[in-house]
C-alpha cells in the first residue's frame, strides 16, 4: 500500500489522541476501510513510539519513578487482582510494558541487596513468574499481554513477522530462478552489515539495475526510512551498488525519490523482473 504524504499524514493526525489500544486500531480500520489492517497497525504502532520517544524522560524523573511507585502500592493495597499497573500506565500515557519495567525495577531496588541488572529484569518481563512477588508478577503479566506496541511479546511477534517475510521473500526468488548470497552466507565471507539479498546476477527492475534486496516488515515512514538509510541503505550502495527495498505494508509515496541514486522503494515483490538473458512474468 503507497500512501501519499497527505494520505499519511491524515492516518497519523488521527492517532494524536487516541491510546495505544487495540480497540483504538479497530476504530482506526473503520475510519480507513480501504487501508489494510497490517499497514494502519505498523503505522499505529510506529506513531505511537514516536510519542514515547518524545515524553520517556518525563516518566524517568525520580520523582516520576517514586510517584508511580507509590500509586502502585497503594492499588494494589486495595486490590491486588485489580488492574492496578495497566491503568496508570493508560492514565499518564505510556507504554503499559515500560511502565512494567520502571515498577519492576523499583521494586528490586527495594527488595534486592543488588540493584538489578539489565539482564535480570529483561528476563523477568519476557517470563513474569521469575518476579518474586506474585502481585507483582500478575500486574506486569497484564501490562505485557495488553500492550500491542511494546514489550517482548510484540519484539516476538515483529521479529517472526520479519522472518516470515525474509523467507517469503527467498522462496520468490527462487521461484524465479534468481541466484543469490543471503545475510548468513555473507557474513561467513566477513561482512558485517549486509542487506538480506546480494543477486549473484545483476537484474533490472523499472529500468533500474538491482544488486541487492533488503526486506522491511513494516510501513515506510519519514523517519524510519531516513534512518535507514542513514544506517543501512547507503552503505549498501556504497558496498555493492544500486539496490531494492521492499516495505512489505507499504510506504509514503513521496519518499521513493532516489531511484536515479541506486535506491529503489517497492511494497511487494516486483512483476517485472529483467534477467541479462530474457524477462521473468
């Protein structure tokens, strides 16, 4: 799905004051029927860490932390089934996952002689019945399973969503009899960053020679995009020569303006693939 930026920015302007909900992407659905449902949920949740990103340091004040904290074990002192981490988390919008972590983390500041490390916590919040208060556990098992933006369940979910494109995206070109080195095999030749696909031979698509293909599952925004390119795109270009990227639920129209510099921007697997010996349909 290629969107223009005005088309974008309509969609984006929607999710200002809407929470990260899933209730909030069905109204989203209804409100763009001809949108695809994986497009507005990478778009939702790619606006929503742009939030996050702007208000984090706020909600990582010691006197935040200590204010959360409290509220906590005060909710929780009246009742411990209730839901108590969720709803402040949608209260002072923030990502119901993160907040998990500042609890959890002031909480084994609290209890523990260590302070925590990285390693520990991240364990605790992708297995909560590592926590050793069972309140607690229960409290940031609802933040994981609720929260549809953050958290290791949708790290889980993103990362199989992007191997499952990477293995579609390999069973095409093999389908077209195309030869190519994947990111494994060039890594065991010593390459460090690498695109998901070096074409042994050069095609062409649209009239652009490609060398490589990178496979993005996700919308293509202004700022993921430049970022992108910034980190991967150009060093591609600069390692290997022109190349393809496909953002499989689409990107803004706009943004597929270096084709003439070696970048080409597709939402699916090109048709129109040129061989040096004959064209592929």
């Amino acid at each position: 799905m290629i969107l223009t930026k005005a088309q974008y920015d309509e969609i984006a302007q929607c999710l200002v004051s809407v929470p990260p909900t899933r209730q909030s992407l069905r109204k989203l659905k209804q409100r763009f029927p001809s949108q695809s449902q994986a497009t507005l949920l990478s778009i939702f949740s790619q606006e929503y860490q742009k939030h996050i990103k702007r208000t984090h340091a706020k909600h990582h004040t010691s006197e935040a932390i200590e204010s959360y904290y409290q509220r906590y074990l005060s909710g929780v002192g009246k009742n411990g089934a209730a839901p108590v981490l969720l709803e402040l988390a949608n209260e002072v919008d923030y990502a119901p996952s993160l907040m998990a972590r500042i609890i959890l983390e002031r909480f084994l500041q609290e209890h523990e002689e260590t302070p925590p490390s990285k390693s520990v916590i991240n364990s605790m919040l992708r297995d909560p019945s590592q926590i050793p208060d069972g309140v607690l556990a229960n409290q940031v098992y609802q933040c994981i399973v609720n929260d549809c933006c953050y958290g290791p369940l949708v790290d889980c979910i993103k990362h199989a969503i992007g191997h499952e494109h990477e293995v579609l995206l390999r069973d095409l070109l093999l389908e077209k009899n195309l030869s190519f080195l994947d990111e494994d095999q060039l890594r065991a030749k010593g390459y460090d960053k690498t695109p998901d696909f070096i074409l042994q031979v050069p095609v062409a698509v649209e009239g652009h020679i490609i060398h490589w293909i990178e496979s993005k599952a996700s919308f293509g925004d202004e700022c993921s995009h430049h970022a992108y390119l910034h980190d991967q795109f150009w060093s591609y270009w600069n390692r290997f020569g022109p190349g393809l990227v496909i953002y499989w639920y689409g990107f803004i129209q706009e943004l597929d303006c270096n084709r003439e510099r070696g970048i080409l921007l597709k939402a699916c697997f090109p048709t129109d693939i040129v061989t040096l010996c004959h064209s592929i349909t």
